[in-house]
C-alpha cells in the first residue's frame, strides 16, 4: 500500500470530527471517499495533508510517517491536494498558478516523469492561448483544471481531490473526470472525495463512504453497486 492511514482522529475544539478513521491506496489506484454533507470527507483530506492536524493516528506514506509534520513537508513527500474551493490566484496568471505549485516542493520521489510546463500544456491544451491570462477571467470549469494543474507541478504521486465536479456543468464535468482518468493513467494514485456519484464510480474501483465523522463502508464499487440499500444508507439516491 502506498498510504496508510490508521485510526485518526481529529478534533475542531471540542467537536471530535473524525473518529479512528483507517483508510488505503494502493499505488496506481482511484479510490473514492463519499459521504452527505458535514460527515468529515473535507477533515479527512486536510488531515492527511496536515492543514488540520490529526491528534492521534498515524499516516503511512510509502513506509514513511506523515502525521504530525506540516503540509509542506507532505508535499515534498510526494502529495497534492486540490481543496475545495479550488484556491487559484486570481491575480496570478495561468502561467504563475503553475509556477506556485512548484514553490518549495523538491519531490525527488516522484512517480513517473516530473510535470513540466510543457506537458501540463499537453494534457490541457486550454491553457496555451490563455497562459498569460489571469486566473479570475477564466470559467469555472477552467480553474478547477487550473487547481488540479497547480498540484501536479508538484509532482505527487498521490493527489487528494475534494469535489472537482463541485459548481460545474455535465459536459464540463465529464472533461475533469475524463483528465483524472488521464492523469492516473500516467501514474498518479487519487484519493477523489465527491458528491457526484456517478463521476466516482465511473473512476474508482473501491470505495469508502462516511457516515458522521467514521468510515461506514469500504468495499468495492461493484459491491457498491449491487447493494442499493447502502447507497441509500450513506449518500443522496
Ligand atoms: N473549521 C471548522 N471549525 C469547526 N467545525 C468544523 C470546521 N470545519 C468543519 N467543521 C465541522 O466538521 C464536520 C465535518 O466537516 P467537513 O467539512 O469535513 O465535512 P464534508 O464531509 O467535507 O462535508 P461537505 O460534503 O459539505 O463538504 C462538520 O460537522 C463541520 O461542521
Ligand atoms: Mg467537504
């Protein structure tokens, strides 16, 4: 297993917000993490990140011990996190939200070749014309592939994603699925937090779905999809 996270627990001042949850990514592998609102999905990616720090538990990282150290550090050891609200600069052009992703990030681990500029134009040929543009002026849709770009320029091997499909049209949405199921393809792991389920099975194989501040279930999706009475149980049908 590439990430091993062991009963974690989190805590908002007295609100214990994660409650011993233990989750796994094998190298290479998708793997959702859904829930209705306010369970944890968002605490969870921060706590792996180190945004929010975890009182007790552990998160094993390719044998190495994550928790407790500062996000920073959990970039350097090879994660990328793309938060919610997408956080892009908007008064950074295309060009230097990339650049920001690089900043402070020595991941001499990196699984596969290192994200160049050029080949984040490759995967998002949308960004050629627009590199020069400043981030506010480009769609939705277009920061959010911006905030997935950003992370990669740090290259992750593994990538926690909360909620792309978050605000977006159909068609918009099927294109960041369809650039997640490209990015794994080269070698990229992703732990893919979603309320779209469709979007979620489409690109997991397993699943983890959250009930308030635990983990409820964890098989795979076509365990999931023949039990619709857990569906139900833990998401919006
Ligand atoms: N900064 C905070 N301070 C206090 N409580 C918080 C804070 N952030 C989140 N919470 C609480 O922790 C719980 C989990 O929140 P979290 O954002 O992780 O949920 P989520 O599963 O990501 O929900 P959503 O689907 O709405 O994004 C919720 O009850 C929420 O109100
Ligand atoms: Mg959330």
């Amino acid at each position: 297993m590439q990430l091993v996270v062991k009963d974690l627990n989190t805590f908002y001042g007295a609100i214990h917000a994660l409650q011993n949850i233990s989750l796994s990514i094998a190298e290479g592998e998708i793997v959702a993490l859904l829930g209705r609102n306010g369970m944890g999905k968002s605490t969870t990616l921060k706590s792996i990140m180190g945004i929010i720090k975890p009182r007790s538990g552990s998160i094993q990282f390719n044998g190495n011990e994550l928790a407790g150290l500062p996000p920073h550090k959990i970039a350097q050891a090879g994660i990328g996190y793309v938060p919610e609200d997408r956080q892009v600069f908007g008064n950074l052009t295309i060009e230097e939200n990339l650049m920001m992703g690089q900043m402070g990030i020595k991941n001499k681990n990196a699984a596969g070749p290192k994200w160049t500029l050029d080949r984040i134009y490759e995967h998002f040929p949308f960004m050629v014309k627009k590199h020069g543009l400043k981030a506010r002026f480009i769609s939705g849709g277009e920061q959010q592939m911006l905030s997935i770009a950003r992370a990669l320029m740090g290259n992750p091997s593994l990538l926690l994603i909360d909620e792309p499909s978050e605000g977006l049209s159909p068609i918009i949405v099927n294109e960041v699925r369809d650039i997640l199921a490209e990015i794994n393809k080269e070698g990229v792991s992703v732990l893919l937090v979603e309320h779209n389920y469709k979007v979620a099975v489409y690109l997991a194989k397993r699943i983890y779905l959250m009930g308030k501040a635990h983990i409820g279930y964890e098989n795979s999706v076509g365990h999931l999809e023949a039990h619709p009475e857990i569906r139900s149980q833990f998401l919006e049908v």
